[in-house]
C-alpha cells in the first residue's frame, strides 16, 4: 500500500505527506531525481490539493499553480542546468507530472503541454540528427525561450489539434506558416487548446508552405507564437465534463507575424522526432497515472475512515470492500509497471516492442485510471460521490485520457494490432 495513514484514530484531520507513487528505492531512481520528484509530490499535496475543487468547478485556469511551479523551479523541470533548469530527464519529469495529477489532474495536463516545449527542444532534440550549424542556431534560439521562463516564469502550451486527421499524425497540419522576410504568416485554427488565454507563448505545431507548394507533414514546424501578438484570439466557450481548469477553448491565428527566433525545433527536426522518438506523445500518460493513485488513496482512506471532513465511520471490514480494493490494487500496480518500464525507455529509434509497449502502456493508463475511478465510485457509495470530495472529479477528469490524440485509446489498439501483425512495407496485395 502507497498510503501512510494516520496512526491515531482519533487525529484523522492530521494530514501525513503521502507515499511516493513511485517510490525511489524499490524503482532505482537517484536522490537527485527523488528530490525533484518529492518537491512536486509536497506541491501537490500541500498546496495544490486545496484549490483544486475551485478550478474544476469555475473551468478556471490554475494560474496561482503556475506561480508556485516557477517559484519552485518545476516551470523549467526539462530545461537543461546551463540554462538554470532543473535538467531533468524524461523519466523524471514523467513521475513528477504523474505526483502534480495525483492532487490536481488539469495542472499536471496543462503543465505537460508547458514542459513539452521544454522536452522536446531540450533533452528530446539533443538526441536527433542536426548539423553543426543548425544545432548552434537551435542552442541560440532555445536559450531565448529557456529565459523567458526561467526568469520570467513565461508559460508555454502546445495546440496541436485541429480537428481533421492532422493532431492523429494523418497529415499535414493546416495550420500554414508562409515564408516571408525574417519569419512566417502563420493563419489556421487550433482546437482543444489548453491554457487558451493563459499561456504568453503558443507552440503552434504548422506547415511551413510557400506559394504554389503542396503540404506536407515533412515541413512541419513547431513555433513559439506570442500570444500578444496581432491577429490572434481565443473563441468559444468551455464547459466540459472534465479536466475543466485546463480551459481548453479555440484559438484563432489571422496573417500572425512570427519571428524566426520562435522556432522550437529547426525546419525538418518535428517531422524527425515523430518519426524517431516515439515516446514524445506519451507525456499525456502520467496526469492519469497521478489520477489513478488518487481514486486508490481515496478509497483506501474512507474505508478506513480517515477522508477529512467526513465522520469517522469505518467500511473496510466488509469482504466485499477488500475484494474491491484489492482490484483497485492490482489494476493500479498493473499500470504503474508497464508505464514506468515505457517511460524508462523513452530515447531516439527504440525497437519496435519498445513502441509497442509505449503504446500499451498509454492504453494502460488512460483507460486504468477511469477504471479504478470508477471502481472507487461503487466501492466508496453515495457519500463519496459527492462535489464536497475529490473522488467524483477524479472520475470525471480520468475519463478523459483516452481522448487525447494522437495517441487516444482507439489509435493505440489500432496501431498495436497492425503493427504486431505487419512488418514495415508489408501488405496482403
Ligand atoms: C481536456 C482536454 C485537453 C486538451 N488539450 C489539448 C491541447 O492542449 N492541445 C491539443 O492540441 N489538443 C488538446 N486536446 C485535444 C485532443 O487531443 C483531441 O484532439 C480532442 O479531444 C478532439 O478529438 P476528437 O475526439 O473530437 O477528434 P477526432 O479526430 O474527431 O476523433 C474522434 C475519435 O476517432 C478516433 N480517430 C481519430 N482519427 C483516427 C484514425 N485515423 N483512425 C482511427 N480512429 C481515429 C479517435 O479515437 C478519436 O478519439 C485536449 C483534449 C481534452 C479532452
């Protein structure tokens, strides 16, 4: 059991700082990793636990969140130590995020989408091909953004859909970047675009095209567009059954100027990661993680009576409970092993049982965390279900994890059924 539970019966209202989900002896993490990953943990218990309710239930974005995530340095967790970040790698950020979801399910997704510009510029790119010059330019460039957050505390997201088949990697995006002097037009439409309206800088993923030429997902391009700038607005409402603070609403790009010097990756290095590491879709995996712990501590504590705020009344002698959370368990063990084994092998070109792991394992995750939710709604009863208690936004948040593209629930039993049984270039023609 991951929970430290109160040892007097009578001080339930004493809140001890939870057990690691991933707990750094037994899952070989360094002290150092421990430590950044105890600092989110303490975060999200102690702070971000407590307004949580409030953001969910105003679909308000979690901005005092972001002040503590620069104040405590988790703003630039990937960014390299040279340039002031925490210089952490995949894995670490993973179990960190996974610690932030557990207290504050759209934090940690919204904060991933954050840390993506940061990952995928950072760590990620220093493993893809680049030439000289293009990985000073890339170093020049990064160092820009790197600043802006480490000192600035700027915040960064990542629209990415759009509604047609381009966020599930079908085609190009049509969001387009014209060439012209010193940068890009950039015109399109973004939907689902968390931290609309919050974040100082867009990543928009776009397809840089010129006069005359055809799209083509080779030419994608990831550009960090001021979200001051001329010719950007944020249209439609957002009133959703979930994730409701990560304020997710549309974002309109209109003849938008960017400068050169906003590019997150080089012309050509997006299409290359996508194509080579694999992993980096996998960041929207440990927000549900963290949500599945939560549906499991929960349940584990009003069993045992112990929820602040609700009367001491003990549910866990009856056999039916135990049977209950011992499938919780089982099921929360069974994500955690094969999502910490996939994001441990996150790197450039894994094998293709790599892949496919990674692709079970974020099938694992999104559809074990609505399932352990709702285990814990049924075994907890009625009075656990309640606005006044985390659990029935645990719940709500945790089912919408198989939607995320490009990797949605559906995609991955496509991809692993297909690419199980067909080598690369095969066909039954
Ligand atoms: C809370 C929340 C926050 C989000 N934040 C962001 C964000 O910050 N940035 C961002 O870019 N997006 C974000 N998204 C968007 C998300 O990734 C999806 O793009 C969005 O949910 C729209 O998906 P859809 O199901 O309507 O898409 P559709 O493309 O209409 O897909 C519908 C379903 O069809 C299936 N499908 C789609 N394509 C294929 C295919 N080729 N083959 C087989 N099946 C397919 C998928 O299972 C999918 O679930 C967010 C979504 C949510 C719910």
């Amino acid at each position: 059991m991951t929970v430290q539970v109160s040892k007097s019966v009578t001080a339930i209202d004493k809140i001890n700082l939870d057990a690691p989900i991933f707990d750094p002896g037994a899952f070989r993490l360094n002290d150092e990793q421990a430590g950044i990953i105890t600092t989110a943990r303490e975060l999200g218990q102690t702070v971000f636990a407590g307004r949580a309710a409030a953001y969910d239930r105003d679909a308000k974005f979690p901005t005092e969140n972001y002040r503590d995530l620069h104040r405590t340095g988790l703003l630039g967790i990937a960014i390299p130590k040279k340039h002031g970040g925490l210089g952490a790698g995949y894995q670490t950020y993973a179990i960190a995020a996974a610690e932030i979801g557990r207290y504050c399910g759209a934090t940690a997704l919204t904060w991933n989408m954050h840390v993506c510009s940061t990952l995928w510029s950072g760590p990620l790119a220093d493993d893809l091909d680049m030439d000289a010059e293009t990985r000073a330019e890339h170093e020049r460039r990064r160092a820009v953004h790197y600043k802006r957050i480490v000192e600035g505390g700027a915040i960064y997201s990542q629209p990415f859909s759009e509604g047609g088949a381009a966020a599930a990697g079908g085609v190009a995006f049509g969001t387009e970047a014209k060439p012209v002097k010193g940068g890009w037009i950039v015109n399109g439409k973004k939907i689902f675009a968390s931290l609309s309206g919050h974040a100082d800088y867009y990543g928009v993923l776009c397809t840089e095209i010129a006069e005359g030429e055809k799209a083509s997902r080779r030419n994608t391009l990831y550009l960090a567009l001021p979200a001051k700038s001329d010719g950007v607005s944020v249209v439609g409402d957002w009133d959703p059954l979930g994730m409701r603070g990560t304020v997710s609403r549309t974002l309109l790009f209109k003849d938008v100027f960017v400068a050169e010097d906003a590019a997150l990756m080089p012309r050509g290095v997006y299409f290359q990661a996508a194509m080579r590491w694999p992993h980096m879709f996998l960041t929207l995996s440990p927000t549900y993680v963290g949500l599945a712990q939560a549906a499991y501590d929960f349940t584990v504590r009003y069993l045992r009576g112990e929820v602040p705020g609700t009367p001491p009344v003990k549910r866990r002698m009856y056999p039916t409970k135990q049977i209950a959370v011992a499938q919780m368990q089982i099921k929360l063990e069974q994500v955690k092993a094969i999502w910490f084994q996939a994001v441990t092998e996150a790197r450039a070109n894994p094998t293709k049982e790599q892949v496919l792991r990674a692709y079970a394992a974020q099938y694992s995750a999104m559809e074990g965390a609505n399932e352990i939710a709702t285990l814990a709604i049924r075994t907890c009863g009625g009075q656990a279900m309640l606005k006044s208690l985390p659990l029935e936004r645990i719940y709500r948040d945790s089912r919408c994890g198989s939607l995320m593209l490009p990797w949605t629930a559906e995609l991955c039993l496509d991809r692993i059924g297909r690419e199980a049984l067909y080598e690369t270039g095969e066909s039954d023609e």
